[in-house]
C-alpha cells in the first residue's frame, strides 16, 4: 500500500479561523453583557432602581473611595461627579465584555465563570447598602444568568460541526468522482489494464504520489474538520442581540421611572401657610451689578452634591418619620401630621463643605418646615445625648451636634423651597435644615429617622470618613465680577462679591490689589445673620497690565476671614479669594 499521507503537509494545510474571528467574537461578548445589563434593568424595575447592577456597583465605589478620591472627583468635576462614574463603570464593563468573547470561545467554563463573578459582585454591591432587602438581589442575578446563556449561545461552535459535515460530504463527491475516473478507464483499455494515473495525481514511475497532489479520502478516513470560526451570521446575531438589550434596558428604565414617578403626587400638594410669614428681603439686599449672583439662587441653579445614583423617589401618603433613640416619647409622623404643625419660614444659605475657596457650592433660599426643636421637645431629649442622626431613605446618615439644635436657631424639618415643594433632587418630601453648619452636619435629604444618640455611640457616614463632626460654616468671601482672567478698560471698575458666615453673619468685607492696603468694601443691605451677603467696591485701574484682586471678610462676631489657604478635607476650606484681571 502506498504512502500517501504527510504530517507537515496536513498540518500546513488546515484551515486557520481568519483574523476576522476576533472582532466577531468580542462583539459576541458585548452582546452577552449588555443583554445581561438589560435582564437587570427590567428585573430592578420590579424590585427597586437602587438594585440595578450598574447603580449597585456604583453606589459601591463611591462608599469605597477613599476620602481624597472623592475630592478629587469634586473638584475635578463638580457636579458632574456622577455622570463620568457612570460613564467609567460602563466603559471598564466594555473592556471587560470585549475580553469575555474570546475568553468564552475558547474556553466555554471561562466564560460563564467571569459572568457568575461579575453577578456575584452586583449582588455583593446591591446587598451591601444600608437599606438593602433580600430582593436586591434578584437583578444582578437576572443579569449573570442572562449574561452566562447569551454568551453559550453565540460561541457555541456551530460552525465547527457546519464545516465538518461540509467537509464529509465535499470528501464523498469527490472519492465518487475519481471511483467513477478509474471506471471509465480500465473500460477504455483493450487489454482490460489498468489505466494510468488521472491528469490530477501525476504518479511517478515509482508509483509515489507528487507533494501538491491531493489523494482521494479512504472510505474509512475520517475528514478533517476545518478550524472554527465565526463568520458573518454570528456578528449579525451579536448586532441584533445588542440593538434588543437597549431596548429592553430602556424599557426597563422607563418602567421604574412610572411605577417610582411622584410628579404628580408632588404637583397636587397644597402647601400650608407658615404661621409667622416672613417679609421680604430689603430692596437693597442684592444690588443690580450684572454678573452678580441673585441675592435668591433660582432653585434650578441651586448646587446639588450628594451620593445618590439614583433619587429615591418618596410617594408623600407614603412617607413617615420616626424619631427615636435618647428620648422619652418616642413617636411617628406621617407627612400629613407634619404639615399640621406649625410651619416656619427661614431665609438661609446653605454651603458645602467640599468647596473651594471661591468655589460654587452655596446657594441662598427660603426654606419652608416644621420646627425641629419643637418636635424634639415634645419626644423629651434624656441627658448625655449630643448628637441627631438623621438616615435618609437610601441609607445616608448625617450626624448634627444635638446643640445646634436646640440652642435657639431656626432649625428645620423643610417641606418647601422658594414657596414650592422640595424638588427631588433636594429632598422632596422632607429633609432637614440647620443654619450655622454644612450640609454633610445638617441637611438630610428623604429623611425618613431620626435618631438621638451620641458621638461615641454612632459615627455617620462623612465622620466615618475622617470630616470634622462640628461642620461649623467658616467664614467665607469670593470675588464674582469681575470674572477671573477678564480684560477690563482701564478707569472705574466695579469689584462685587457675596460673603457668608452663617447664624454669625458679615460684618464687614475688603478688597485690596496688588497686595496694597486694604480698603472697605460696600455692603448690601444685611438680609439676616443665616443668609449671605453681597458687596461692591469701585477700583480705579490706572495701569495697563494684570492685577491681582483679593477679598476677605470679617463675621458679626469681629473674626477676621483667615488667610491660610488649606484645603477643604476636614473641617472646610479656609484662605482669602483672589482672581487675576488684565486692564488694558
């Protein structure tokens, strides 16, 4: 029998997959983990939106971070924060997703393992909040189940099997044909011999067989199975399979926005007329300076910096506040027990701790509530308790030193804003206003507890991250117009600003320039020691050239603004405001 076979020319000519293959394939596992986002949408909109995975996982890190990440995102970002974490988790889960593909194809238990994993850390996140159910869950168990089926399906080698019955049958027509060859040969010869080799085997004398002639398949030899790959059909199903996921993922979205929307329940409440309105604020208050800040923050411009990924959304009729712990009368209140108190009004400016000197984040209103000490009173506060701790409905906590409190201030449950009802994103229903602090000590947002405890007892969530537990308003002053960087003609320029030291109030504010002598500024109208106050000052620019401006202000308790700049980590940020403008 004659050899015919040869090892290196088989392995030489076995199909390879093309380098087309894997495009497909990370394709295939972007469509498993976006149908796998998808099933954890729809299944959160049953539980709740907090429970999706990508809320889960990025409520997670935000609690992870360490204090100077979050800072640094602060800083960096602003109120935008929010909006790049989620455009990074969703970028890293790319990446992932692009590897996961070819991972799967080549080993399937691979695939399903990363897809359990990435479950499992959904679960883990989703599990982990403060206010956490069983249920949470279910929707990052949806998505690595749904993940983990898609991808088997779109790498399972149906190809492979394709191409080898594809091969088996191209094997048996051509042994038919050369069987048919040799037929129509011998019948040819006279003598009955057999005829020579046909025109594709160019048989030697030797009757060898030439290397780049093919041999006909023995009937017993299996046929080789060509290697693998996806072609066009898999890329179009990972296409479909991607284009179905945005629409299930924004139905789900869509449907928790309906079943969790409190728009209307919101836009129907009437609110109660305080007992003691307060007047207006002086004329004077907020002179007519363009590119000064309103005396009012319109409540669209109003800062917001939070934790929240997604806004609890609280239905009124369903909301209760229970106040507890240190006290004697523990007792409940329902939104409709809380408008029947009666309600105050306070004009105050409200001041994040994460901001920069001459940063944005304040913002003056007048607030609408129920009068927090009174309902403290009425619980009956034991002694040794000094701090308030309010949790909000996502699990938030916010510790207020018990003093601030009840030592006199306009302290407030706040149901309103501008003669409105809260906005979501700032507290609607209920949430808690304490003039002289910041809002990380005073300003519970869906306030749903609160609790009279102590310091050694309970550290809430920004005291566990190392913040000061006072949260006392430093006094603060920033320069507004001219803007930083400005070119100004040369002659009279109008230097404004705002300054604040909340339940101490301003005093006074100056201005000096180049590092000259300091010379006193204009003071509006005073609108209350909690609300901030705006002043202006005439500089008369003779030189051409660039100017350093500075500002610093003094409170009502003669404290002068102090100069050292530190940063905001842990207590507020201190130093004096400057900004730089060139006259020409």
């Amino acid at each position: 029998m004659q050899d015919v076979t040869n090892d290196a020319t088989t392995l030489r000519d076995r199909p390879r997959a093309p380098a087309a293959a894997l495009p497909v394939r990370m394709a295939c596992g972007i469509a498993a983990v976006c149908a796998g986002l998808a099933a954890g949408e729809l299944a959160a909109a049953l539980v709740r939106p907090q429970a999706a995975p990508v809320v889960a996982i990025g409520s997670a890190a935000i609690d992870l971070a360490p204090t100077a990440v979050k800072e640094w995102a602060v800083r960096s970002f602003g109120t935008w924060d929010k909006t790049v974490l989620l455009i990074g988790i969703h970028t890293t889960m790319g990446v992932t997703a692009a590897v996961l593909g070819p991972l799967a194809a080549a080993r399937r238990a691979t695939g399903v393992l990363l897809s359990t994993a990435f479950g499992g850390l959904g679960v883990w996140a989703a599990l982990a909040r403060p206010d956490a159910t069983t249920w949470d869950a279910l929707p990052s168990a949806a998505a690595a189940l749904v993940c983990a089926a898609v991808l088997l399906l779109l790498t399972a080698p149906r190809t492979a099997r394709r191409a080898a019955r594809q091969a088996a049958r191209q094997a048996a027509r051509q042994a038919a044909r050369q069987a048919a060859g040799r037929t129509a040969r011998r019948a040819a010869q006279p003598d009955g011999r057999p005829a020579g080799p046909g025109p594709r085997q160019n048989a030697g004398t030797d009757g060898t067989v030439a290397p780049g002639d093919r041999p006909a398949l023995a009937a017993d030899e299996p046929p080789p199975v060509p290697h693998a790959h996806p072609g066009r059909r898999s890329a179009l199903t990972a296409g479909a399979v991607v284009l179905l996921s945005a629409g299930l993922g924004s139905a789900g979205r869509h449907l928790a926005d309906r079943r969790n929307d409190v728009s209307a329940a919101r836009a129907s409440l009437t609110l109660p007329r305080p007992a003691r309105p307060l007047p207006p604020p002086p004329p004077r208050a907020g002179p007519a300076i363009p590119g000064l800040p309103p005396l009012r923050t319109p409540v669209e411009d109003f800062y917001r910096v939070d934790t929240a990924l997604t806004l609890p959304r609280i239905d009124p009729r369903d909301w209760t506040l229970r106040i507890h712990g240190m006290v004697d009368h523990p007792f409940e209140l329902s939104f409709a027990d809380l408008l029947a108190q009666p309600l105050e009004e306070l004009d105050h400016t409200l001041s994040c701790v994460s901001g920069e000197v001459g940063g944005p984040y304040a913002g003056t209103t007048r607030w609408l509530g129920a009068p927090l000490p009174a309902l403290l009173r009425r619980a009956g506060v034991r002694a040794g308790a000094d701090q308030l701790l309010g949790r909000s409905k996502d699990g938030m906590t916010i510790g207020t030193p018990l003093e601030c409190v009840l030592d006199g201030r306009a302290a407030l449950l706040a149901v309103a804003m501008d003669g409105a009802p809260l906005p979501v994103a700032h507290g609607f229903p209920c949430r808690s206003v304490v003039p002289g602090l910041y809002g990380y000590t005073s300003a519970t947002k869906w306030l749903v507890d609160l609790e009279v405890t102590t310091f050694a007892a309970r550290d809430p969530y920004w005291v566990r991250r190392g913040w000061d537990r006072t949260g006392e308003v430093r006094t603060a002053s920033r320069i507004d117009v001219p803007a930083a960087f400005a070119r100004v003609p040369a002659g009279e320029v109008v230097v404004a600003g705002t300054a604040w030291a909340t339940h101490r109030g301003i005093a006074a504010v100056e201005v000096r320039v180049d590092g000259g002598p300091w010379q006193e500024a204009r003071l509006a109208a005073d609108a209350g020691p909690d609300v901030w106050r705006q002043w202006h000052h005439t500089w008369t620019a003779a030189a051409p050239g660039t100017h350093r401006l500075e500002v610093r202000a003094t409170d009502a308790t003669g404290a002068v603004q102090e100069e050292t700049r530190r940063p905001p980590f842990p207590s507020g940020a201190t130093g004096w405001h400057s900004t730089v403008v060139t006259v020409h």
